[in-house]
C-alpha cells in the first residue's frame, strides 16, 4: 500500500495533474473576489451616487423654501416702500451712480436696499420734526427759549433725520472697509498658497472664502459673490472689476487688475500675489505705525486736563499744607510766635 502511494507522488503524469489542478484553483480563487468585487463595489458606488443626489435635492428644496420664504417676507415689506419712491420719483431726484456705490461698500446689493434707503431719506425728517413738535410745544421742552429758536431747532432736527440714512450707511461702509482691509493680507496669503498647489483661481476662492470668514465675513461674502460671478459672467475681467468696485479698497483693485492682466498675458498667478500679499503686510503695518506716531499729539490735551493736575497735586500738596500751617508764606511758625 505505502509502495503504491509512493508510485503514485512519484509518478509525472500525476504530478502534472495536481499542478495544473492547484494552478486552475489558484486562479480561480484570486479572480473570484475581483468579479465579486468589482459587483459590489459598483453598488456601492452607485447606492452612494443616489444618497448624495437626494441630499443635494433636499438641500436645494430647503434653501429654495427658505429663499422663497424670505423674498416673500422682503416683498410684503418693500411693497409699500416701493409705491412711494416710485410715485414721488426719489430715485431721480435723490439717488444717483455714487448713492448705489456706496449702498454696495456698505454690503447692501439689488434694489430693495436702495428702495428702503430713499423711503427713510423721505420719512425720517417728518418723523423728526414732529416729535421734535411734540417735545417742544406739547412737553414744554426749551420752555424759556423764544419761538424763533424752537422752530430752528424742528428744522434742525429734521435735516438731522434727512441725513441719517447717509451717515448710517457711510458708517456702515466704513466698517465693512475695515474688516476687509484687515483681512486681506491674510486671505492674499491663502490664496498663494491654494494657486500654488495647483487649484485654480476659482477653487482658491472657494477654499478661501470658507477659511477666512471666521475673520471677516464681508471678505468671505465678496469671495463668494466673485466665485459666482466667474461663472456665469461672459468677461471674467468684468468680475475682477466688480470685486474691486464693490470694496473700493485701492489694495482688492491692484489684486483685481494683478489678475486680469495675468489671464490676459498668461503671466503667473502665483508671482503677482506673493508680491501684492507683501505689499498689503506693508501697508497694514504702515498704517498702524501712522496710527502709533498720530498717539502723542492726541494724548497731549487728557494730559493736561487729567494727569498734570494730579502730578502737581502729589508734589505740590506737602509743600502746601506745610506752608498752610506756618500761617502763610510770610508767616512764622507757631512755636516761633509763642517764644
């Protein structure tokens, strides 16, 4: 029997047998999870496909809900406010080229904020005179006062009301001017560094704009409007331009015009913005040690009024009460008189 097995292992034939059975077997075993896998994989892949496009149709229904809701709410709002501009015709008469530029640095686009900014431009004179009206001839306020100067103070209080509107945006615009201008040299530097790996000025946006909003959300909202606009814009330069006019920050226009002429000659992107991110770090710090020199001349009037007075007070005050109790400059001190 051992002499028999012992032939069998030993015979070719057989031995050519069993290879190729454990070659056939091999195979099979390493192909078969490939096809198996490959299956599941494109299920996988696919049942992933359709949950990602229902989570993108649910978040379109939900913003689209949301977006409907809120352009009802500024409909119902504006309704009344846009009869009366448009039967007065304040937008010939009040508004022009720079009233909308500066509606557009302060962050207030489309047409409803210039609607409600010429309505209250009309109301709050109105609303001014009469509570000024109220205060003074019903309360008694300035009752000592002659009527001529109670009069000239409704009048005053209603060019008050005339020009708040403007100085509420312009003070707005300011701000705004500031958080961009703060965060600038900073998104320059994401946005080097996001060319440089290879993303394209679009994407750089994007990335930028959801990186920097934690530091200014204005900036964050003028990269994405920009992103948007490069899109569906036939001139990306028109873009660029509205970018720089939105801000009206000479540092965003020399970066608009650094990229227009980029896309234009095919230069670097990457050069331009690390040269215009070094020239804002420059000019931040400029400015703050513009504000440092600025600090003595400011600080001189608190001094007077608030610190010298003390100062004299601590050094002078011993010497006073000394003299005070000798009975005077001249006086003589009292245990000098009583000898």
């Amino acid at each position: 029997m051992t002499n028999q097995v012992i032939k069998s292992l030993t015979d070719p034939a057989f031995l050519i047998a069993l290879l190729v059975a454990v070659a056939v077997f091999a195979t099979v075993f390493t192909l078969l999870p490939a096809f198996g896998g490959n299956q599941l994989k494109t299920r996988m892949k696919s049942v992933a496909l359709e949950r990602d496009e229902l989570r993108a149709k649910q978040r379109a229904r939900l913003a689209a809900d949301a977006d409907r809701r809120r352009k009802g709410l500024r409909e119902e709002q504006s309704v009344g406010m846009r009869s009366i501009v448009d039967r007065l015709d304040l937008k010939r008469a009040l508004a022009d080229e720079g009233t909308l530029q500066k509606l557009k640095v302060a962050g207030f686009r489309g047409q409803n904020p210039l609607t409600r900014f010429l309505f209250f431009r009309l109301v709050l004179p109105f609303v001014g005179f009469a509570l000024a009206i109220v205060y003074l001839f019903v309360l008694g306020g300035l009752a000592e006062k002659p009527l001529v100067v109670k009069l000239f103070v409704c009048i005053l209080v209603a060019y008050g009301g005339f020009y708040m509107p403007v100085l509420y945006v312009n003070n707005r615009a300011t701000k705004r001017k500031q958080s961009i201008q703060a965060a600038w040299p900073d998104a320059l530097d994401l946005m080097l560094i996001c060319v440089e790996s290879g993303m394209s000025v679009e994407a750089a946006l994007r990335k930028v704009a959801d990186e920097i909003g934690a530091q200014s959300v204005a900036l964050a909202e003028e990269f994405i409007l920009t992103n948007a606009e490069l899109s569906y814009l036939q001139e990306r330069k028109q873009a660029y331009e509205n970018l720089a006019s939105r801000t009206g920050l000479e540092s965003v226009r020399s970066v608009s015009q650094a990229l227009v002429q980029a896309e234009r000659y095919g230069t670097p992107v990457a050069h331009a913005l690390r040269v215009l991110a070094s020239e804002s770090r420059d000019m931040r710090m400029n400015a703050a040690e513009k504000k440092a020199a600025a600090l003595p001349p400011k600080l001189t009037v608190p001094m007077i009024l608030f610190f010298l007075p003390v100062l004299f007070a601590i050094i002078l005050g011993p010497a006073g009460i000394q003299v005070s109790q000798r009975g005077g400059i001249f006086g003589d001190h009292p245990s000098a008189a009583s000898k």
